[in-house]
C-alpha cells in the first residue's frame, strides 16, 4: 500500500540521516582534535558553539 511505501522511505531516509549524522560527528571530533594541536591544547576544555549544541539536540531526537 502508499503507507507502507512512505513508511520504508522514511525509514531509508532516517537512516540516511543517521549515518550522515555520525559523519559530522566524526568529522567535528577530528576537527577539535586538530584544532587542540594547533592551538598547543591551551584552555583545556571546549566552549560548544550554538551550532554544535543544535547538531547534538538534533543527534538526541534521532536516537
């Protein structure tokens, strides 16, 4: 039926999204790693920009 067409669809997209997901998390996670060797790991922790605080709120909704 068109519901059950939609529901794999959606189903195939939200694991679509989940995958791209883990990406910018992978990529974010290599990002600040580098960035800590260049800035020579001075302040020690990480200040999350609004941007990031958006991806982990949209990461949790997903889970």
């Amino acid at each position: 039926s068109d519901l059950d067409c939609i529901r794999a669809l959606f189903n195939e997209k939200e694991k679509e999204l989940s995958l791209a997901v883990a990406k910018v998390d992978e990529l974010t996670r290599q990002l600040e790693e580098l960035r800590g060797r260049h800035n020579g790991n001075s302040g020690g922790g990480q200040v999350p920009s609004a941007a990031s605080a958006e991806l982990e709120k949209l990461r949790r909704e997903l889970m």
